[in-house]
C-alpha cells in the first residue's frame, strides 16, 4: 500500500516537474516581443542605468529581460504634456536607449524591422525598439517625425494624456463636456484628428511607422481608423467592457481592430485589468490622506504620490493586486471577438506602480505562457500571442507593403 502510494505521489510530482519544463520551454523557444516598457524615463528620473542589476529598483534591466525569455523591447520614449522642447527630450531619451545598447554589442541590438527581430533573437540578443509615446514629441513638424523614423523609431502612440492640436486624447474627450466651452480650460477646436492630424498618419504609413492607438480619444481612435491605410498598433490596452476605463477599447474597437489587421497589446496596469482596483486604492489612499496630500503639496502630479505611497507600504499594496488570471480574462475577450491573430503584450513595466499577482517583474513573463497552457492555448496560438503576432503587423507597416 505505502508502495503504491509512494509510486503515485513521486507520478504527480514528475508530471508537474514535466508541465513546468513544458511551458519554459514554450516561452524561451518563441519570439517573445514586448511593445511597451518605460524603462527609460524611470532611469533618468532614478538615476541609474538599465545595464546596471536593477533588482528591487526597477521591473526591468538587461539580465533580468534574459531571465523573462524577453526577446525584443519596445523602450517608450515618454515625457509629459508639459515639457518644454519635447521633441529634445524625446531626443535625449533616444540617446539613453542607444548608449545602454552601444555599450552592450553582445548583448543588445537595435532593431528597425521584423528580420532585424530574428537576426536579434539568433545571435541571443535583446532587440532594441523604440517607440514614442505621445505626438506632442513632434511639435507639430512632419520633419521631427521624419528625424525620429532616422534614428530608429518605429511607432508613435498619437496622444499620451494630453491632447494635441492635431488630435484627442482619451483623457481629454472624457473628460470635456460637449461641446467645449470657447476658450475654457482644457477646451479644443476639434475633437478627433484634425486635417494636420490626417497628414501625421499618412506619413506615418508612408515612412513604416506604426500608428499607435493607445491613450487615444474614441473619436481620433475612429478617426485614425478611417484614415491609416496600414493595420494598426494599440501598444499597452485592455479590454472596456470588462474594466471600464478610459485607456481601455470597447467592444466595437476591438472588432475596428481586427478587421483592420491590427494587434491588441494588453496593459499589466491592475486599474486597467481589475473594475475594482480604483476602489479598493481609493481605501488605501483615505488611510493616507495625510500623507499623500504632504505629498501632492511637493509635486501636484497624482501618479508620483502613488508611486511613493506603493513602495513605502508593499505589504498593504499586496492586497490592491488582481491574479494573473484576470489579465488572461482580457486575452481570451480579445480571441472570442476577432480572433488569436490580434492579440499580444505591451506589459507597461516600469511605467506603472502596481501589477497583478505573480507578475512583480520582467522575469514574471514565462507564467503568462503557463496560464495560456493552463486555459488550452495550443502551442502554435500561444507563439502568436508572445510575439509572431507582432511580428507580422511590423512586416505589414514596412513601406512598399500593401
């Protein structure tokens, strides 16, 4: 009897010991692509340098991405609507991006297409991306965004927050009441893309850069839609109609989506992945109340309080988190309505102050691979989803593709 039951437990453990081997191997034998990750404005803003061990710093560095089977980056090129000279800073970022890479030839390569990614991936490389989040960064010049394209970008996410003068931004358009008042705080002339916001995403087409519709209004989202003549790009998103937020696309643009041959990225944001997760931080704030408005007297930015307020209190932060499982519940939305081809990831590391259960860092990424196992993903389905998906979007923005 003790035989026996010796036999079956020492079964059950090499069956787990043979799941878990399956889904590594999985992840670490596919094309693992990431769209976004804010890497390099928390480094500037820390001080540090993404090739440094980073661990407790940051989500993400450069050993850590090889321990995450993470094959190529999208680093976002960020600053807020109220920097001054943004197209500089945009600039400035660049070169942060490129020097971690120059200093690393074994390790890192920038990439400016699909076959570049591949090349990347067979030399044991981090493909370097870039990826400009928020069309403020161009000052209103086609040529900026020509210069950018030069220098490797290869997506611009159309608005960040704030709105431009070409287009709208998810904040802004829910945010104003229609129609804005003349000359009233935060009011616009158009909601949408203008005509100007129009020639950006020719453009855009033209050179192959992606067109970006994370942060977007729902109106320039439409617009931008009935405009491009290339599938489009939305980097870091979810899904509405399970948490609906502003960030995240309704049921009818994810099908825009895909009838557009574009991939959804989904976001690892808790409030963008859990309706709740507002909530139950809202708690967390009235407990800080003191605190946090010391805080905003300091810096009137919210997200920096936040920020502050998460690392100091990680035991109570712990409990804000959603599982895994409720990111997965987005990805499996997406596939019910358009399908396995149009879904990918855009984690949002180090651009967020908090992320669900298990996935605390870049390393995390391999379980991400284990719940689509788990939920009955085939293996073929799941290589899409890390990063073949991508992979064809990239080639179908390539100028001279149709």
């Amino acid at each position: 009897m003790y035989k026996k039951l010796f036999l079956c437990q020492l079964l059950i453990a090499n069956c787990l010991f043979v799941s878990a081997q399956s889904y590594k191997k999985l992840h670490f034998n596919s094309i693992v692509v990431d769209t976004h990750n804010d890497i390099p404005s928390t480094a500037i803003e820390k001080g540090v340098s993404f090739d440094q061990n980073l661990q407790s710093k940051t989500h993400s560095d450069l050993q850590r991405m090889a321990a995450g089977g993470v094959d190529a980056q999208f680093f976002s090129i960020w600053c807020d609507g109220n920097k001054e000279n943004p197209y500089a800073w945009a600039n400035r970022e660049i070169d942060t991006v490129l020097a971690w890479t120059n200093r690393n030839p074994n390790k890192m390569m920038q990439a400016f297409t699909a076959a570049d990614i591949k090349k990347a991936v067979a030399q044991k490389k981090l493909a370097v991306l870039l990826g400009v989040e928020g069309g403020h960064m161009i000052e209103n010049d086609l040529n900026k965004l020509d210069a950018l394209y030069k220098r490797g970008v290869r997506y611009m996410t159309i608005t960040w927050n704030n709105s431009t003068d070409w287009a709208t931004s998810a904040l802004t358009e829910t945010s104003l009441q229609l129609p804005p008042k003349e000359g009233g705080p935060g009011s616009v002339k158009k909601m949408g893309l203008t005509e100007f916001g129009k020639l950006v995403i020719k453009r855009m087409n033209e050179l192959g850069m992606l067109v970006d519709l994370s942060h977007v209004g729902e109106k320039t989202f439409w617009d931008a839609i009935n405009t491009t003549t290339k599938p489009v790009l939305v980097s870091h998103s979810c899904v509405f109609s399970i948490c609906p937020h502003r960030r995240n696309l309704k049921d009818d643009q994810i099908k825009a989506v895909g009838k557009n041959g574009g991939v959804i990225h989904l976001n690892f944001y808790s409030g963008f992945i859990d309706s709740s997760f507002d909530r139950r931080t809202d708690l967390f704030n009235n407990n800080h109340k003191a605190e946090r408005d010391s805080l905003l007297k300091q810096n009137p930015e919210p997200y920096f309080a936040d920020v502050f307020l998460f690392e100091k209190y990680p035991e109570e932060v712990k409990a804000l988190r959603p599982p895994l499982a409720a990111l997965i519940d987005h990805l499996d939305h997406i596939v019910k309505l358009i399908g396995v081809d149009h879904v990918g990831l855009g984690s949002d590391y180090d651009g967020v102050n908090s992320l669900p259960q298990q996935l605390d860092d870049v390393t995390a990424m391999p379980l991400i691979t284990k719940e689509l196992m788990a939920r009955g993903y085939s293996k073929k389905d799941i290589r899409k989803i890390l990063g073949e998906n991508f992979l064809r979007l990239f080639n179908a923005n390539e100028p001279g593709k149709n």
